[in-house]
C-alpha cells in the first residue's frame, strides 16, 4: 500500500512539468538570485545579517558550555536546515517573479496557506538534524570511548594530526556527506513549492526526488556549490554568510522555478 501510495505521489508530482535542464543551468540561478539581492539588497541583507547574528549567538553559547568542539558538527548541520531558513527570501524572490512590491513585513511574516505543511517539512529537516548530531556522538564515541569531548582548540589539532582523529574526521565526513545528499534529495525545491502551490508535504518531498533523479549531473553541481560556498561563509566565521546565505536562497527560488514547469 505504501508503496502505491508512493507512486501515486510522484505521479502528482510529474504533474507540475519536472524539466530536464542543462548541465550549466546552476551557475544560471546563482545570476538571477544575484539580480534578485540587487533588486532588493537591503531586505536581502538584513536577513543574511540576522542568520549571521544568530549562527553567532549559537556558537557563542556552545563555547560558554564548553561545547565549542560541536562547533563544527553544527555548521555541517546548517546545511540539512538552510533550506527551511530561507523561506522568507523565497518569498521575496517570487513577489519580484510576480512584480509585487517586496517588504520586510513579507519576508519576516511569509503568508501561506500550506503553512501546516511547511511544518511538517521543517520537522523533517530538523530530524535530520537530530539524526545528525547522533551519529556524529556515536563516532566520537567509538573513536575515543567515554572521554569527555575536548575544547575546540585541543579537538581541531587531534583531529588533523593523530591517526585516530584523520580517521573520525575521514568516517565522520563521509557519514554527513551521505545524509547531506539525501537531505539535499528532499529539500532541493520542496520548501519552495510549498510556498508556490497547496501541495502537501509529501508530494513536494516526492517531487523534488523526482526532479534530482531526472537531472542528477545538473543538480549534483548544484548541491556542490551550494556546499562549497557555505564553507566559504563559515571559514569567514560566518560573515561571509551575510552576502552567501540570500544570495543561495534567491537561487533556490529560481531552481525551483527551471525544474517545475508550472509552478
């Protein structure tokens, strides 16, 4: 029955015109989410300058609880959660597609009537989320057993320097970088249909797999820049994000768009 279920989705989701794009098409969506910063830089920049504020209170308060070394474990995780962060500039992204005047009042309040259903997506997300953070203590601990996590300054050096650590970074990588993908997979363009269309939110997941699937090559550049220049933010210690953070979730708004054809 699930299964069916399952078909029958994905059957209403083919129903909004999965495209089939060219392999370049990503570099096309980072100019028009880059037109779209221009057109609106301050409301875009004060929501990259709010998400900076915050990414810094958050570290602040795990190096007050002497957690600073899961620092870097919730910065992978930013990206399983960026995508349901973004939702404002999506917002602000479709009122310009449409010609509708952009306030900060539509980015701060999104109005939606699958409100419901967004919720649920971002549960998911933030499932994957908590699903995260066990996996990276189950390899802390079977790499270094009951010992208490050290502080980032001692942890970073282990890391790099000792066999042990090289091979808990290497495992370590490699487990984020699987859940990524399939996060990636589920969130590429549902939060945004959801805000475009009254979907549920298990139709929007099952589309958005569906629209990776048909474009795999296209959207695995996708999922690398989007990786790559979240990197380059957080290295800056998060002020990078202020410019990086909107501009990705403009060019969300715009993948959305080129992989569904009647969204």
């Amino acid at each position: 029955m699930s299964v069916l279920l399952g078909r029958a989705a994905i059957a209403q989701g083919a129903l909004h015109g999965i495209r089939r794009i060219r392999a370049d098409e990503p570099w096309r969506w980072l100019a028009a989410g880059w037109a779209d910063m221009q057109a609106v830089p301050s409301i875009s920049l004060a929501y990259g300058f709010v998400f900076f504020l915050a990414s810094l209170s958050l570290v602040g308060t795990l190096f007050l609880l002497n957690l600073g070394a899961l620092v870097p474990v919730m910065a992978a995780g930013f990206l399983l959660l960026g995508p349901m962060l973004a939702v404002g500039l999506y917002e602000a992204s479709r009122r310009l597609e449409a010609g509708l005047p952009v306030h900060f009042s539509d980015v701060a309040f999104v109005s939606t009537r699958n409100l419901t259903q967004l919720a649920l997506l971002g549960a998911m997300l933030m499932g994957a989320m908590i699903v995260w953070l066990q996996i990276a203590g189950w390899l802390f601990a079977a790499f270094y057993g009951s010992s208490a996590l050290p502080p980032l300054a001692e942890f970073i050096p282990a890391l790099l320097l000792t066999v042990r650590g090289l091979t808990l970074l290497v495992v370590g990588t490699a487990a984020g970088a699987v859940l990524a993908f399939a996060v990636f997979t589920i969130s590429a363009i549902s939060v945004p249909l959801l805000l475009a269309r009254d979907v549920d939110a298990v139709t929007a997941v099952l589309t958005s797999i569906e629209a990776v699937r048909r474009n795999f090559w296209p959207m695995l550049l996708w999922g690398w820049i989007v990786t790559l220049l979240t990197a380059f933010g957080i290295a800056t210690g998060f002020l990078g994000l202020v410019v990086i953070f909107p501009l990705l979730g403009h060019a969300t708004w715009h993948a959305h768009r080129a992989l569904t054809a009647d969204a």
